[in-house]
C-alpha cells in the first residue's frame, strides 16, 4: 500500500495508504484474538490480556505504518508485521501455558527489554548491530525506558529507500528471534 512511480513507498501519518493500513491493522488483531485500541494520539495498540495478566507491566513491539516520502517496502511495516506475527507465535511456543505478560503490537513504539540483543543471542551467532539512528528505540532507552531494536539482514545496505532489501527467510528469521524473545521475557 502507498506505493508510487519508480518504486518507493508514500504513507503519510493520518492520509491514504496510512489509513488503509491501519484498517489492516485493527483486522489483523481482531483475527488474532487481540483488542485493538486507539490512543488521543492516534496510536494503535493491538493488546492480548490473558485473564490472569493482572494489572503489572507489559511488553511492546512492534514499527510505524507511516513512511518516510519514496521510502523503501520494509521502512517500518515489517516491523509491525513481525510484531503481530511473533505475538501470536510466541503465545503458542509457551507449551500450551498462558503468556503472564500483556503482548502489544503496536504503531509506532518498539519497545522491548535493556537486554533484548543479548536474550536474542543467547545461546546463538546473533550479530549485536549498534546503530546511529536517532529515532525508536534510541530515544526511548536514552530517557530511561527499557528498548532495543531488532534489525533484519539488508543484503543491498540501503535503507529508507526503494533499493532496501530483506529476502523472506530472513524476515521469517527475524520474526522467530522476535518471538523467541517475547517468550522468554513472559516468564
């Protein structure tokens, strides 16, 4: 969705392809189980409380639906795409017990554990990337909120453009790491 002559991607906040995404959005969470929520701010957050969650802290993954202007197929999308898809399969990776942790896929936060390269490495040969953006994840851990970022391998480099790439075996990696590490934080 938004996508326009020579092959980048326009999904202004609050305008066209952004709002049909997020129409996408509330019935992807609806046909998972998941109560879908708007904030004042026009946030969407997709929540899946199990009856005995309680009232205590949650875990929040997820992207944007929004883009950058001519920005690539993958700016923001996969990550609420993987967020949706890892909730759902790390609720079922619990052996048939309940996830204790309320699991949000959200727009536009991604915001997980201070450890969560480490938990994704655990145990495998995950690469720890640091990054210089400035944005997500960043921000939110520089003013004291428990975040991290998971990046999927980009073979061309290249990102916020119509040149990203990402082939489907590694987006399907990355949604396992993802859900191998909302798993292990809903212990």
């Amino acid at each position: 969705m938004g996508r326009v002559a020579g092959g980048g991607y326009r999904r202004r906040s609050f305008a066209g392809a952004d709002l049909e995404l997020r129409e996408w959005f509330a019935a992807a969470a609806g046909q998972r189980g998941l109560s879908c929520e708007v904030d004042p701010f026009g946030n969407l957050a997709a929540w899946w409380r199990p009856a005995d969650a309680g009232t205590g802290p949650g875990v929040l993954t997820g992207s944007h639906l929004d883009s950058v202007v001519d920005g690539g197929a993958y700016d923001g999308l996969l990550g609420v795409v993987s967020a949706i898809a890892a909730q759902g399969t790390a609720r079922s990776q619990r052996d048939g017990t309940e996830l204790v942790v309320t699991l949000e896929s959200v727009s536009p936060a991604a915001v997980l554990d201070p450890a969560l390269a480490g938990r994704i490495g655990a145990g495998r040969d995950w690469p720890v990337v640091p990054t210089a953006a400035e944005h997500g994840a960043g921000v939110l851990d520089a003013a004291g909120v428990p975040a991290a970022m998971l990046f999927v391998r980009n073979p061309t480099g290249v990102s916020h453009s119509p040149a990203e790439h990402a082939d489907l075996a590694d987006c399907l990696v990355g949604v396992q790491a993802l859900a191998d590490t909302l798993a292990r934080l809903a212990v």
